[in-house]
C-alpha cells in the first residue's frame, strides 16, 4: 500500500473544505447558520456592534472560501 505525502493529504483537505462550502451554499445553510447565530445573539443582549463585526468576519471567510472553490476548479481541470 502506498503512503500517501503530506502534499496529497493537504490537496485532499482543500479539495474536501471548498467541496463543503460548495454544499453549504447550495443549500442555504450557511445564510441560515448566520441568521440564527444573529438572532440568538441579539436575545442574549450582544452589542449589535459585536453582532456586525463577527458578520462582517464570517462574510470575509466566505469570500476567501470562494476564492479557494475557484482556484481546486482551475486544478481539477489541469489534472484532467
């Protein structure tokens, strides 16, 4: 059996996560995940400041998520 290299298994990682954001997308769950988050948030008296900042934080990632979708598709098509 062949040992995978640390190189396959971080390919593998990226691959997986931008496949899981992919699915979160298409399936509303992180807008709803965040949604609730704020609401629960709110009933608990956090400062809509805070509330905005972890907003804006988590906005951020899903960009950069995206980012990371766009670039294992520009891989997946040189591998083909």
């Amino acid at each position: 059996m062949m040992k995978r290299t640390n190189t396959a298994d971080g390919r593998m990682g990226a691959i997986a996560r931008g496949v899981q954001a992919r699915l979160e997308e298409k399936t509303d769950y992180s807008r709803r995940l965040t949604r609730e988050t704020v609401d629960i948030a709110r009933a608990l008296g956090i400062a809509d400041r805070e509330i905005e900042r972890w907003v804006h934080q988590r906005e951020t990632r899903s960009a950069e998520s995206d980012e990371r979708i766009q670039g294992i598709k520009r891989l997946v098509r040189t591998v083909r």
